[in-house]
C-alpha cells in the first residue's frame, strides 16, 4: 500500500434512506406471505396512516398500489426471471428478499419507471429492510434483469407453446398451470380465448357501484361524481362505473349506504334471481349464504319494492356483522341471522326466493385478490364440494314448490359449477330434490356471450365482470 492510498480517507457510513412509497409497498407483500392477508384488505389501512402523517398524497398512494398489486399478478413470470438470474433454487431466497426482489423486477419490467431509478430504489429499500449484504445481492439481481425487457425474459424462460401449451401459458400470464388448465376447460374453445382471459385476470378492475333500488339511483351516483369521473355500466340497470383513483367512500350514498360498491356480475346474478318468474306467492326472499352483504343488500331493496322479506343467513358471525351493516336502513322488512345454511333453522318450502352463493375457490376473482392465485391448491376443490352440494340441496328444500333457487360461485371452474348443479339434481351423494332447470340467459338481457344455457357464465374478458355463475333451478314437487 502506497503513501496516496494510506492517506486517503475512508468512505462515511450512509444510513440507509427509508423511501415511505417502497416500504409501505413491502409492508403489505409481508402482510400476504406472512398473515395470509389480502391486499385488498390490508393495503387501505396501510395508505389511511401513511395519508394521516402528512408525508403521502396521491400520486404516492398510486404507486403503492400499482407495486403491491403488480408484484403480487405478475410474481409467477417474475419468480420465473429473478430463478434465471441466480445461482440457487428459488426456493432458497428468503421470502423478504424475494419481495424486494420482484418488486424491483415489476419497476424495471412493468412500469415506467426509469431504469436507474428502479434499480437504486429497489437497492435502498432492500439497505432498509434487509440489510447491507443482502442489498448487494439485490442489486446483482436486477443489473440482471435490467439486460432486457418484459418481452425478452418471457422468450428466455417460459417453455414455446408447441412444446407445452399449459406451461407456457402459466409462465407468460403469471397463473399456476393447474389454473390455467381448470380455466381452459371451462372456457373451451383454443387459443385465443384463454389467452384473453389470463390477461383480463391481469388487468386492474374498474371499481363499479351499485345504486340501491328505493334508496339511490344510478343518476344521482353520476351526478356525484361528475362527466370525468362516473359512466353508466355495461349491463346492470343499478351500476356506476368509477374512474381510475375514485374514491368511492368519499360519495354521500355509499356513506349513507344507499349505494354501495359491487361488481357488475354480482349485481347481474341477484337481479337475475329477483325477476325470474314464480308461481304463485312472491313474499318471503332468502340469502342463504349471505356475507358480506352485497348480494343481501341488493336483494332487500328489489324486494322492499314488492312489499316482500328478506332473511339473509350467514355462518360466521363476523360476516353476518357485516350483512348487517350492509343492511342498515332498508326501508323494507329483513332479518339477519347466524346459521348454517347446511343445517337450517328454517321449516323447508318457507321461501318463495333462494339465493345460495356458496363458499368456492375464488378463481373468479383473480384480478381483485391476484394473491389467491399463489394460495389455492387443485385440493381444495375437494374440500369445497360436499359443502357446496350440501348447501344445493338444502335450498332446494327450503325453496316450495313452485319457486325459484340461484345457485351461484365466484368461480368458473367446472367442479364447482354444471357439476354440483347435475350432481344435485340427479341425487348423486344424497337426497334428490325434483327441480328442473329455468333458463338464465333472457333474465340478463342485452349481456352477449352467456353460451348455450340454461346456466349462465360470466367472464372478465367477455363480460367486464367477475367470472360469476349462475344456475337457476324451479322446485317442482
């Protein structure tokens, strides 16, 4: 060592600079891995706190979003690149630091940030976070993947389509194969089609309102929020939809509870339960499955213009809290109760009107809680299907004769759907109930692709919904 070299002083200790946009973003992908959280649920209370402190607006909630949501769609493809640049299996990188990692990865691939910033932010976050060893491993990482673009890596790490379709597909859209194989069956068709829907699961969802029938109205919800921010909905008679960054808790009626935030599908599926044709007494309504309360609320008001009932029944009690808040200041009769829709307190024939959205695999959903994706398992189906049959069945007998049952799920997916219904109807597993099919199509009317029928299937890439089911059956003895 020389005399320059001796003398040169060493490098100050720089205490690494908390960015509050990044680590709230790291905050909630923890939050998901380690609670089982949703980010839906855990990323308002996360920004309210952040807003409270003075140091966030709005173009940093923004991006806090966008870098939760958007780690959390693409985690399969960047899980895919982030393996192919390291010298380990991923299953060896510790859960933080592969947080850090694929949110860096959707920086550089998936927005607009510049590359030098994605790439020195993602190293500062990690300095805070994971310390400095850790850091540089990071930073070694997406110099990496900074050497191409989205495009580029999916060539290099997803197999070609000809040799394995399923996996192609799973690796380029960012699904599990075994979803993306449950997905094609139900859809059918080639191609095409099931490459749309994996984009539209992708895709960040409108937030839609509904306008409580009696209580608000779709004119009063686009006056409220003005040319620039509100447009009619697509198919549903009650539906608003919000701009992108609406706040829809900031609106009068949805404080008040005369108007509320739903999904189109779901909107479609109660509306369709409430008009389709009974004979004889139209009274007495059931939500057998009632939590949190979307369907229930809609269903009471539709049935407070006739003068008819509602009982809304939930399993979990703190669901049935939220039914009940959902509930409040209907202006027509209902109840809520805790019970067990597979073992009613009710006398069977009480109802002239059933819903039963049962409890399902979400598959539906996946671009409202993108995290379900990575959760579920093709297992869990099994365990879904007693419950979703024994929940069938019950409906059947509480409907009389005469009237109308809905059976619906927030799922596409054939175990689920057609086959509890067929299932049911033909007394495989239990008691059979006589019912017959009533045809679901002409109850949505102007809403194109609904198939052959009876039963209906929406879809995110058709419809701008949900991919809701419905099936609507008559009891008949």
């Amino acid at each position: 060592m020389n005399d320059q070299q001796r003398r040169r002083p060493a490098k100050p200790h720089r205490r690494p600079q908390k960015d509050p946009v990044r680590f709230l973003a790291f905050e909630a992908l923890r939050a998901v891995d380690e609670r089982d959280a949703y980010a839906n649920l855990v990323l308002p209370p996360l920004l309210k706190k952040a807003r409270a402190k003075g140091d966030f607006d709005a173009r940093d909630a923004a991006l806090a979003t966008e870098l939760v949501y958007g780690t959390l769609r693409r985690q399969g493809t960047y899980d895919a690149i982030v393996a192919a640049c390291i010298d380990r299996p991923l299953r060896e990188v510790d859960p933080p630091v592969l947080d850090v990692l694929n949110m860096g990865v959707h920086q550089l691939l998936g927005t607009r940030i510049p590359t030098h910033a994605a790439v020195s932010a993602s190293v500062e976050l990690a300095r805070v976070v994971l310390g400095e060893g850790r850091a540089k491993f990071v930073n070694a990482v997406l110099r990496k993947v900074a050497a191409d673009d989205l495009d580029g890596w999916v060539a290099r790490v997803a197999p070609s389509y000809d040799e394995d379709a399923e996996d192609h597909l799973a690796v380029v859209h960012s699904h599990p194969r075994w979803i993306v194989s449950a997905l094609w069956d139900a859809l059918g068709g080639g191609r095409a089609g099931i490459e749309d829907l994996l984009e539209a699961d992708n895709e960040r969802p409108e937030v839609t309102l509904v306008a409580r029938p009696g209580r608000s109205t779709t004119e009063e919800l686009l006056t409220a929020l003005g040319d620039e921010n509100g447009l009619p909905g697509r198919w549903s008679p009650y539906a608003v939809r919000m701009a992108e960054g609406g706040e829809p808790g900031a609106l009068g009626a949805v404080q008040e509870g005369r108007a509320g935030v739903q999904d189109e599908g779901s909107q479609l599926v109660a509306a369709a339960l409430a008009n389709a044709p009974v004979e004889g007494s139209d009274s007495r309504w059931l939500d057998g499955c009632a939590g949190p309360g979307g369907k229930a609320a809609l269903l009471a008001a539709l049935a407070a213009e006739r003068g008819a009932a509602l009982l809304a029944a939930e399993k979990q009690p703190h669901r049935a809290r939220l039914v009940e808040r959902a509930l409040v200041g209907n202006p027509g009769p209902y109840q809520v109760i805790t019970a067990d829709g597979t073992r009613p307190p009710w006398q069977p024939g009480a109802f002239d009107r059933v819903l039963m959205d049962v409890p399902c695999s979400g598959l539906g959903a996946l671009r409202r809680r993108p995290e379900s994706r990575w959760r579920r398992r093709a297992e869990d189906l099994e365990n879904f299907a007693p419950l979703q049959r024994g929940l069938l069945r019950e409906a059947l007998k509480a409907v009389r004769v005469g009237g109308i049952v809905g059976y619906a799920t927030c799922s596409p997916h054939l175990a689920e759907t057609r086959v509890v219904v067929e299932d049911v109807l033909k007394g495989r597993g239990g008691e059979r109930v006589e019912a017959e099919w009533v045809d679901a199509r002409p109850l949505m009317p102007g809403v194109p692709a609904l198939g052959d029928g009876p039963d209906v299937q929406l879809w995110p890439h058709l419809h701008g919904t949900d991919a809701m089911y419905l099936a609507l059956l008559r009891r008949t003895a």
